[in-house]
C-alpha cells in the first residue's frame, strides 16, 4: 500500500516529468527535419542542441494552398492573384525559406495574413521573419497571451512579431478568392489552439491538434486536456466534411501530413485508449514512476510506436488531479 510519502514523491516526479516536457517545446531536439513524404523524425536523446539541415519542401493541396515543410511544425498558405495568408512558422531560418518560396510564387506580394495555430515555439518563433512583410498576425486570444508568457517557462527574450488582432470563439475573412475561418473548440493540446479552414479549397490546419501517428506533446502547463481534446477532435471533424484535406502539426516517421477524418477519429480514439490504459495501470497499484517507465505500444495503437514518458506522465497526472473534462 502506498504511503502518504509515497504519494508526494510520485506526485513530485509527475510535476518533473511536465517541467521536462514543457522544456522540450523550446528545444532544438523538439525540431525535426523533413523526411520524404512530408513526415517528421524525432532527434535522439544524444543529439547535439544544434539546427540539422533543412530542405524545404513546398507540396500544393488544392486550389491555391499548400504545405511548407522545414523544421518544426507543418505551415499552410494561401497564394492567389488577389492575396497571400500563411498559417503558422517554424523557426526564423526556415520561416525565411518559406517567405522566400512564397515571394517566387507571388511576385513578392506582402503577406496579406499570417495566423498561428497556438503558441508553440516550432509553430511561432519564425513570425520574426514576417516582420515588415505580413500585414497581420492573427491568433486566438489565449495563445496570443501565452506567446508573450509561455505557461510553465520563462517570458521570451528575444525580438518577435506578435499577433496584433486576435479572436475568442469564430474568425472569419476573406483574402484574395480565398475565405479563411479560424475557430477555437476548446482545451486540448493546449488553451488556446485553433483549426484554420481555407473554406473554398476545403482545407483545414489542424496545428498541433494533430499528431498522425506519433505521440503527442500534451502540454498540461498551458492548460491541455487529454479528455476534452477528443471531443475537440470530433467537432473538428463534424466542422468539416468527406472532402476535406486536414493539415497535421506533426507526423510520425513515414506518415503523412495530411489526411481524412477518419485520421482525426483514429487519433480521439488513441487518446481516450491512453486514457484507458492509465486509469487501468493505477488501478493495479502502479505510481507515477512506473507508469512513465512504460515502453510497450499502446494496445491498439501499436502503429504510433513504442509508448514514451511524456505522454504517460500527462495521462497519470490528469487522471490523479481531476482536471481533464474542463472545456
């Protein structure tokens, strides 16, 4: 049986365990280069703390928009006669690839609008690079908050282009032929990540509300909830139809970027069933430390690789705490 002492100190490796997470959302290792296919391969725990070549890769969708891959989570944009829109970017370095190719195709038009899903590094700290160039930077209001005061880590240093127009609940505007809807449907990855729709085209950025195939960073910090992301994933998906091409943040080693519903329904589905397995090793008696040190694929899910510390441990924590149902 455990005791009170016990309690505490699982307890303290579980607050560790998100401080070392939250850590990784600003480090080097957390960039990852491209791979063929537009997937993503994590750096090994040894790996120097220093930027690996990129090559940039542009890949059009449908109807004037496309994804950018470099380093760090996948940008979407909009080309048209009539106007240019990015959604997220990177970092400064690939961020500045990205602008350049987007010069090429526009005929150096300025970026009518950049948007950032949520307030990551690897989504946010390449908007310096759009300085004097993007005409607006749009966010929800939680994640233009949590720009300038990342939950759980120290203020940003260094110059940066914040988001000067933000929105709550529905952002909706057209640029060029293109209407473009931000909506934000509730605590999941984090506060404050919202789904951008190019509407004509029927494309969808999903930001880091999707993780094809990989384990996801849950940042609990900035108010992530396991239990709730699920329903956010289905409204997304209910928000959208057979049609529509979904962007993904991150994917694993040779898996795609982009994909259907049925990819946001078979990730809801992985985190309710990580849920599930917790809840299923606390009730055998297992600590926090045992459950973190768990490296079996999830049942079911054996296709997102073998199970990792992060994940476990956000689990373990929501589930001890009570906080993961909260919208």
């Amino acid at each position: 049986m455990a005791t009170r002492r016990d309690f505490f100190q699982q307890s303290a490796r579980v607050i560790l365990g998100g401080t070392i997470a939250s850590r990784i959302l600003t480090s080097p290792a957390f960039a990852r280069p491209a791979l063929a296919g537009g997937a993503s391969a994590q750096a090994g725990a040894g790996a120097t703390p220093q930027a690996p070549a990129v090559t940039p890769v542009f890949t059009a969708l449908r109807r004037n928009v496309g994804v950018f891959t470099g380093r760090g989570g996948t940008i979407g944009y909009l080309v048209d006669r009539g106007g240019v829109a990015v959604v997220d970017s990177q970092f400064p370095d690939t961020a500045q690839l990205c602008l350049d190719g987007l010069n090429s195709r526009s005929g150096n038009r300025p970026v009518d609008l950049l948007v950032n899903t949520h307030h990551h590094a690897d989504h946010t700290s390449g908007n310096i690079a759009f300085k004097g160039v993007a005409k607006r930077v749009l966010a929800h209001a939680t994640a233009a908050q949590h720009m300038r005061q990342p939950p759980g880590r120290p203020a940003p240093t260094g110059e940066q282009l914040y988001p000067g127009a933000t929105f709550t609940n529905v952002w909706r505007e057209q640029v060029g032929d293109e209407w473009i809807r931000a909506q934000y449907f509730g605590r999941a990855h984090t506060s404050g990540d919202a789904v951008i729709t190019f509407e004509r085209a029927n494309v969808a950025h999903m930001g880091d509300l999707m993780f094809n195939r990989r384990h996801p960073v849950i940042d609990r910090p900035a108010g992530a909830s396991i239990a709730h992301w699920g329903a956010v994933l289905e409204q997304a998906a209910a928000a959208h139809d057979a049609d529509t091409i979904f962007v993904f943040g991150h994917a694993g080693a040779n898996q795609p970027i982009t994909g259907s519903r049925a990819d946001l329904r078979h990730f809801r589905d992985y985190l309710a069933a990580l849920l599930t397995f917790v809840r299923g090793r606390i009730a055998a008696g297992d600590g926090a430390e045992a459950v973190a040190a768990i490296r079996d694929p999830l049942p079911g899910f054996e296709d997102h690789g073998p199970l990792t510390a992060a994940p476990l441990q956000a689990a373990f924590g929501e589930i001890t705490e009570g906080t993961g149902l909260a919208s």
